[in-house]
C-alpha cells in the first residue's frame, strides 16, 4: 500500500479587517469548497466567519493538518478547535456546525457497478488521505483486496485521472469531488456517484463554557436564517448541509 504523507505545519490567518475582539479556530488546510487558505475563503471559513461577527468578534483561523487539530488544541492553542466527534473531559462542544459525505465515484460504463464495499475487490482505488483510517473499519479490511490503492492530499487532479480511465474507483467528499469535477470538466455526466457511507456531522469544541453556549445560540441562529441557505447555494449550488446530523462523523 502507497500512503501519501504530509508535513505538520501551522498557519496563521486574520479572516477579515475587523476591530472587534478576535476569536481563534484551529482548522483545517486546504479544502476547497470548504477551505481555501490564501484567499480565506470556503464555506467552512465563510460560516465561522459569519457567526463570530453576530458576536462581535473577530475570526483569527489557525491552519493545520486535520489530524493535528484536538493535539494543538489540547496544548492551548485557539478558543476553538474545528472538525470533531467527541467530547473529552473539560472541554464543551457545540451543535452540529458542519456536515460531509464521503461516497465512491465510478465511471458508468464500469461494469458491474457497484452495489456494496464487496465490489471494490480488484478494482484500482484513490482517495482522500486518511481514508482507510476515518471510514469505516469494513473499508480498511477491504484494502488488500483491491488491484491498486492509493491515499493523496491533492485531491484535485482525481476526477481527471477517472476520466481517462487510469484509475477505477475514487473516495471523497460529495462537495470536494463535484467542485473538482465540475472545474475539470464542467459539461460532462460520464461519473457516477454510489453514497454508501452516509452523511457525518461534526461540532466545534471550547474551554469556555459561557463563550460556547454564545457561540452556540449565535450558530442556531445563523443555521436558520436564509444567509445559511444562501451560503450553501455560494460554495455548493445546492443545499446539503442539513441542521444536524445524527450519523457517526468520517473525516474527508
């Protein structure tokens, strides 16, 4: 197996000429539509952006790897930390805030389609990095099975590399594949996508009880607000960020 491994980093980002107080995230890096770091832009970013402004603060974003996310956190880094599924002791977590899709992406002339993890067998996969560690445990047991398998970063050259057929099966996010496919190939409806993973959700944590609970009240708020819609409709041209979630969370 072909793991593709990435430099632990961490960077720091005003998000918006602001005067008011800042309040810091530890997020994520690179990820459109979710992230994009040099332009701080991304739905992601955008949201948390939007709900600390109902706050009277301002978004500082500190980025790094996922997987070093709660790690810098437990060290005292930010108010918040981003991308999480439990709670541990001290710290207070918000309502869902955000929620992803990872599903399979074929070909539709690939024949047999699929119709379970079964059919991954012999067949050349990509995916996102991480994968065989954040989906679950039936995918990674399937791995040894499969004729070739690689995990990247880079996501944005997979929908390209399916399309001529260099590869059999892609793994990502809904929203990360359609924005890559759609930019590598805005008018083609050759790939197919199979969701046998489900929808995951995932809430921030805080130290602060006080400062969560305001945090909190300011993101339901903005989760029922037509600006929520339209901020799905900017980075997605779809709605699919439901207000909760209730399934287990899968890292993209």
């Amino acid at each position: 197996m072909r793991l593709f491994a990435i430099v632990i980093f961490l960077w720091c980002w005003p998000a918006l000429s602001c005067q008011w107080p800042s309040l810091t995230f530890l997020v994520g890096v690179e990820k459109p539509p979710y992230i994009e770091v040099a332009t701080q832009t991304g739905f992601e970013l955008e949201l948390l952006q939007r709900v600390s402004l109902k706050l009277q603060r301002c978004a500082v974003f500190l980025h790094t790897p996922n997987g070093r996310l709660l790690d810098l956190f437990n060290k005292g880094q930010a108010d918040f930390v981003s991308l999480q599924r439990t709670v541990p002791a001290g710290y207070f977590a918000t309502r869902s805030y955000i929620n992803y899709e990872n599903i399979l992406i074929t070909r539709l002339d690939l024949k047999p389609q699929l119709q379970s993890l079964h059919d991954l067998a012999g067949k050349r996969v990509m995916a996102f990095q991480n994968a065989h560690i954040f989906l679950p445990k039936a995918y990674a047991e399937k791995i040894p099975e499969f004729a070739s398998y690689l995990e990247v970063v880079e996501q944005d050259q997979l929908p390209a590399l399916l399309l001529k057929n260099r590869v059999d099966v892609l793994v990502m996010d809904k929203n990360i594949f359609e924005y890559f496919y759609h930019k590598t190939a805005p008018d083609d409806a050759s790939l197919k996508q199979h969701p046998l993973f489900g929808i995951n959700s995932y809430h921030l944590l805080g130290r602060d009880a006080w400062l969560v609970e305001r945090f909190d009240k300011a993101l339901l708020t903005f989760q029922q607000s037509d600006e929520y819609q339209q901020l799905q409709l900017k980075y997605f041209q779809h709605a699919n960020q439901p207000e909760q979630a209730s399934q287990t969370a899968v890292l993209p």
